[in-house]
C-alpha cells in the first residue's frame, strides 16, 4: 500500500492556480545576500523594515505601509528612521520622516515569495529557511488541515483533519515526506494504527513548485492533495478517488487549507508509537468520502487543468497501477 501511495505522490506534475494567504516573517535575495525585509501582516495592513545601507554603506531602517490591495499586493511611501538609541544607550527618541525614494510596490508570489519593486528596479525576496530544511524537510511536523466540502455535503460545511509529516526517506529511488492522518491529537507521533490505516507519501514537484501527497483515507478511498507550500501553511485542493480507480482531474477538487499545529522537534521528542495496531473490528477509519455527497462531487466545476497535462497525468497514473497489479 505504501508504494501505491508514493508513485501517486510523484505522477502529478501541473496543479491549478488558487487563493493564498502571504506570510509574515523575514525575507531576504538569496542571490545578493547581505540585506533582509521584515513584513508583518495583520488582518490586511502591512508593515515592511527594509535593512538595507547608503551608498556610502551606512546601514539604515526603511519602512513602509499600506492596505494590501487584493490579498497580495501594496503600495506605501518609503520613510527613514535615524538618531535613534544605539545598543545598551541611554534611550533617545528616533526621528521618522518620510524620504525622498519614492514609493515601494510590494506584491506577494506566494506564500513566502514577493517582488519589492522601488527606485526603478525590482528585487525577489523570500522568507527566510533559517532551521528547517528542504522543501519536503520543512513539512515534518504536525499540521491542522480544513477542507472546505460545502458544494459537495449535505450536512455540513468543513471538515478538519490532521496529518503528521513524520520523515523523510527516500523509497525505492524516490525522495519522500512520510507520516500519516494522526489517530488522535494524544499521539504527537504516527502510532501503528495510523501507519497501518491511514499513512501517508508526500514529493515535491520542484519544477512547479507544488507539494503532491497521497493519504489513505480509508480501506477504500485515497486523498490527494496538490498544494502551494508556505513555511507553517499550506493552500491548495485536494481530490477524493475510490482506491483502484484514478483521482477525476476534469472537475474541480474541494478547497483545503492547512496550518502547521506542532513543530517536527515536538514529533520527534515524542515517546510513540504510543499505541499499537488493534484487531479490533469495532474499530474503523471513517474517511471523508463517506462523509461526502457522491453526486454532488461528480457534478464538480470544471477544473483548470489542460487538456494535455490532464491527459499527461492520467496516462501516468494507469501506467503506475498496471506497474502495481503486476508486482
């Protein structure tokens, strides 16, 4: 089972475009190293700290501010801060006025990405990796997962999971994010149950930059998800498909959105599994689909994808389960 879910994770290559949250923190230009942008985000106010020098290589403590304008991009004056408290002085009060730079455009490429565009020029920052590691390394941890089923529950509008990136590993030549649904919050780790029901393959698509990962839902159902990763959130679909059969990539996947809930330090410190498998037949992993409306997911919009990549991705996927059957 575990190797049904790993060559799922790595056959999609080309997901749709969706909504994101940008991320708060520190941003730097990996390519000119040396200065670093501070944006803090609250509610849609934005707050930017440039750390940047003069051309005499003074440094200096630029800000701006603003609305965001369509949850990704704004515009505000660049003012200056000097005379301020040097470190362990006696306080001074700093004098802040507006400088004769002109105005920085910021406007967010996703999550952790944005363009600084100001004095002509347009710079690429990102957030910051300071600890965690590659794309699929800084997924270990735990992580509250919400998908929005409103157009396909007759009950109910959301439905939250939580899913435990625990390792990564590299399987049968494949390099791999590994974990699993948690069986409950007690457990910070994937206990033997979860590992036996409902684990779960992760890869990252670094041509597109998109995170794919395949969970078992169910005895009978697989969840796929196709995802934009930021450092402590994820946004992205995700697609319900009964196990021998394909993910349907012509209709449009449910929304889901997750936020990273305990660190991998705090997955790793745990003393699990802190159960183990039971043969229990009273017990049973109920899955989303059976929560799930099936006529009203197979009368989903029409999904983004192309023609060509659809096609792509499900000739690969028949491919794989034929390479399965017959091992």
């Amino acid at each position: 089972m575990r190797k049904i879910m790993t060559l799922c994770a790595l056959m999609l290559t080309s997901l749709t475009s969706w909504a994101f949250t940008p991320e708060s923190g520190l941003y730097w230009n990996a390519d000119e190293p040396g200065s670093g942008y501070t944006f803090e985000i609250q509610d849609n106010f934005f707050f930017g700290v440039f750390y940047v020098y003069d051309d005499a290589g003074i440094p200096f403590w630029y800000t701006t501010s603003g609305f965001l304008d369509g949850n990704a991009y704004v515009e505000g004056d660049i003012f200056i801060s000097e005379d301020g408290p040097c470190l362990a002085c006696t306080y001074t009060p700093n004098n802040t006025f507006t400088s004769n730079l002109g105005k920085a455009q910021i406007n967010f490429l996703t999550e952790t990405t944005a363009t600084i565009t100001m004095l002509g020029q347009t710079l690429f920052v990102e957030r910051f990796n300071f600890f965690l590691g590659d794309e699929l390394q800084k997924m270990r941890g735990e992580w509250q997962v919400v998908y929005d089923v409103s157009e396909y529950s007759d009950n109910f509008p959301f439905f939250a999971d939580v899913l435990i990136f625990e390792q990564t590993e590299t399987f049968d030549g494949d390099y791999l994010a590994t974990g699993c649904r948690s069986e409950s919050t007690i457990y910070n780790r994937c206990t033997n149950y979860a590992l036996n029901n409902n684990d779960l393959a992760a890869a990252y698509d670094t041509v597109n930059d998109e995170l794919i990962a395949v969970v078992r839902d169910d005895a009978d159902f697989y969840l796929a998800y196709y995802l934009k990763t930021g450092t402590n959130q994820f946004d992205g679909e995700a697609f319900s498909y009964a196990v021998g059969s394909s993910p349907d990539l012509s209709l449009a996947g449910f929304t889901v959105r997750g936020f990273r809930s305990a660190s991998k330090t705090f997955v790793d410190s745990g003393t699990g599994p802190a159960k183990s498998a039971t043969n229990d037949s009273n017990k049973t992993a109920l899955g989303l689909n059976k929560l799930l409306n099936t006529n009203k997911l197979k009368s989903a919009p029409a999904s983004k994808l192309e023609a060509s990549t659809e096609q792509r991705i499900m000739t690969t996927i028949k491919r794989l389960e034929q390479q399965l059957i017959n091992k």
